[in-house]
C-alpha cells in the first residue's frame, strides 16, 4: 500500500514537471489565412485552409507552410502575432539550447512578428529558433527572413530583440536596425536601415484583439513574399547586396553559406514536395534530443524522489 501511494506520488510530480516545461500542453494558438492557401501537417496528414475558414487551432508538432501568394495570420499563446508571408514554413515543436527554451521553429521564408500585452517579461519571453540562431524578444515588432541554407536576417521595427548563435553571446538589436546570422559564424554587427522593408502597424494598448488582427493584407503580403524554397533563388537574403555594401560579410560568406547546404541539383528532376519534407526533417533529430532531456530530467526527479521517501 506505502508503495502504491509512493508510485501516484510520482507519477503526479513528473506529470507537474512536464506540464510546467510546456511539454503537457497541446495547443499553441489560432491560424487565420488571410490570402491564399496554408498547409498544416499533423500526425503524418496534409490539412489544407483557404482565405475565409474560420480560425484555425494551431497544436504543437503542427508543421504550417503557407502558399503561393499567401498570408497567414497566427495567434500564439505567448501573445505574439505571427504574419507568414507567401511560402513560409513553420515548425511548432519545443527547443532548449542552453537556457533559451521557446516552442516555434522558423524553418524558411519570410515573417513580420509583434508582440502583445506580457510577451516580453522574462518569464514568459516569446523566442524563435532559425538554423543559425535563436531570436529573443525584448521588443515588440521585427521583421524575420530564413533562407534555404538557414541564413537568418532579423529587422527591427520597434523595440529591441536579442539574437544569439552557437559562435558567440547574444547581440542586442535595437529599433532601426538589422543583422545577419550565417552559418558558422557570429551575428553580425547591428546595421542601421534607411526605411523598414514592411511598414509597421502601431498596436495600442486600447486596442481590441480583434482589430490587431485585420493587417493590411495586400500590401504586407507583397513584403512578405518569398520564393519558393526549391527554386535556385531560395539560398539568396533580400538584403544581401545592403550587407555586402556596408562590410558586414562579403560576397564570399554568402556564396560559402549557400553552398553548404544546397537543395537542388540542376538539370534533376525537381520533387518539390521532397524538397519541402527535407527542409522540414532536418531539425526533427534536435527535437527528439530535446525531448529526451525532457524525459530524463523527469526521470533523474523522480528517482531523487523515491530515495528521499525510502529513507
């Protein structure tokens, strides 16, 4: 009887634990599709949305690929409104690297990011990992591109956001500037732009959610359009030639990033669903690793657990 209670005792702690690591919770927000098309895959299945369904629950380990002149609008739980432009694609699965934990992975295209209300106290801090780094938010409103190699360029528009690497600390970058995480190397230096690549939309604090999600469609998505990932135009940054012009990397580093991680072959047959599920698998090892620290954390408490109950 002493150790059946003992094992209930347990098996609620570990259940607390997970929970409280955001490993028991399902659901990550609402998708609306505001133009085009977006594809969600979940549990091995392919569900397609159109401009004009209703709101769309968005689950954790949900894979969202926006399309071909597309604009989806996502609601996350950590109130901060996600806008994927055309050919987006988005991992919703947790990571942890080093103390960095978050829930969304920006696996290509374009996105305009703003957060709401208590996104940015530390305790509840929206992050978003990319290939090369993981974008911290103590501002409220960036602009974020992943190419096909994983270059990551990051936009403020207001605010400050934190970008770190596996080469180096993390770089603050303030509102009126951007910088660039390659392959292999630190983030670059914080640049200042002239103009914001997508014009920004002043939330209030009076303003209703309803209201802060009705962007203007046409003209965000025009700024948000990407190519698609298996076109030879995928490895390229929109703002490479600006980077190059300032001494930030030369032509050189991006032409070594794209090649380290070229996609297409040329004069191959191209399979672009394939393409897509590579880019998309190539994180999927990171994950489970992440999972299985989760389930070994929960292991290590509770054989602490059982010891101090035994003596």
């Amino acid at each position: 009887m002493k150790g059946a209670a003992m094992k209930q005792l347990i098996l609620c702690f570990v259940f607390l634990l997970l929970s409280s690591s955001g490993y028991g919770l399902t659901k990550y927000g609402e998708a609306t599709v505001k133009k085009g098309g977006l594809t969600i895959l979940r549990d091995g299945k392919r569900l397609s949305f159109t401009a004009g369904d209703n709101s769309i629950q968005i689950l954790k380990k949900d894979v969202l690929r926006a399309g071909k002149k597309s604009l989806i609008t996502l609601n996350t739980f950590q109130n901060t409104i996600v806008e994927l432009g055309s050919y987006a694609i988005f991992q919703v699965r947790p990571f942890k690297i080093s103390k960095n934990t978050g829930d969304l992975r920006m696996l290509y295209g374009k996105a305009r990011f703003k957060t709401v209300g208590n996104a940015k106290a530390k305790s509840r801090r929206f992050r978003l990992r990319t290939a090369t780094a993981v974008i911290g938010v103590k501002g409220t409103e960036w602009i974020q591109q992943t190419n096909s190699s994983g270059t990551t360029d990051t936009e403020v528009i207001e605010g400050i956001v934190g970008i770190s690497t596996e080469m180096g600390v993390e770089i603050d970058v303030s509102s009126g500037h951007r910088a660039i995480a390659l392959s292999g190397k630190k983030v670059s230096k914080p640049i200042k732009v002239k103009k914001p690549s997508v014009p920004s939309k002043s939330i209030s604090k009076d303003e209703d959610q309803d209201s802060i999600r009705q962007p203007d469609s046409e003209a965000t998505s025009e700024n948000l359009d990407a190519v698609s990932p298996t076109s030879n135009d995928s490895v390229k940054i929109d703002a490479q030639d600006f980077y190059v012009d300032q001494g930030v990397f030369s032509l050189d580093d991006f032409q070594e990033a794209e090649r380290e991680t070229e996609i297409i072959d040329l004069g191959t047959q191209i399979n672009k669903e394939k393409i897509i599920d590579e880019i998309i698998e190539n994180v999927e090892q990171e994950v489970e690793e992440t999972t299985e620290a989760a389930v070994e954390e929960a292991s290590s408490k509770q054989i602490k657990l059982s010891i101090s109950f035994e003596k």
